[in-house]
C-alpha cells in the first residue's frame, strides 16, 4: 500500500507529541519496515526541520531529516505540483502542495491528523487511528 503522511503526523513523532504520538508512530513503524510504501512532500523535511530546531535545537532537528530521509520517499515539489496547490484554493497554502503532492506521488491516500483539511478524492484521508483501523496490519 502506497500512503502519504502529512507533516502533523511526522512531526508527532520527531516532537512525541504524547496525545498523539501512539498512532503515529505504529504508522512511522510501518513505514520503516517496509510494510507500507510512505512518501512525503521534501517540503515537509524544512517544515520539520524548522520547527524541532526551535524546540531541540540544531542537531535534533539534522538528525530528525535523516530520520525522514532514511524511511520515506520524498515527493519533489514540482512547478506542476506547485501551480495546482495555488489554483486549489485551499483554505491553507500548505495542505494544498500536501494534496498535490500525494496525488502526484500516486499514493492511494493520505495520512493526517486534520483529514478535514483535505477533499475525499481521489484519494482517502484518514487520521493516522482511522488508517490502523481501517486496514489490518497485524
């Protein structure tokens, strides 16, 4: 199965974010051992690295990019990708280059903890419990 997390569920995990880290990263894990194809947009790896270096630090956050580096594919930020985000008119700019992003990588959905923030198709949306509970990973 080809997904694609949103950065909110990466950050989760990088910042153990304790409401919501338990669902996160059973989803990261399963990302990391291959059981799931996950791809984010590269604009999540800035997006992460700014916000742990001003929480952690530098090397927290360096250390985090490997983190992401060495388990998801990264989705390139295409002009193609960039041009429907801003014809999207997304209530958030930044949910828009996600969306684009993941149809662009072909994932069959989206992984996120603001599902709302996103159209239903052509893809699923679903909050990181809901993608555990929906499909069997045991």
């Amino acid at each position: 199965m080809k997904i694609f997390v949103d950065t909110n569920v990466l950050l989760d995990v990088l910042a153990e974010r304790k409401a919501f880290y338990p669902e996160a990263v059973r989803v990261w894990t399963l990302a990391e051992s291959g059981r799931i194809d996950a791809s984010v947009s590269v604009i999540s790896f800035s997006n992460c690295y700014y916000i742990i270096s001003k929480y952690a630090g530098r090397r927290a956050a360096e250390k985090a990019i490997r983190l992401l580096r060495d388990i998801f594919t990264p989705v390139d930020l295409t002009g193609q990708v960039l041009s429907q985000a801003i014809d999207a008119e997304f209530a958030d700019f930044e949910d828009a280059i996600q969306f684009h992003s993941a149809v662009h990588a072909k994932a069959e959905g989206i992984v996120t903890r603001n599902p709302d923030h996103f159209p239903r198709a052509p893809l699923f949306v679903l909050s990181p419990a809901e993608f555990l509970a929906a499909y069997s990973f045991e």
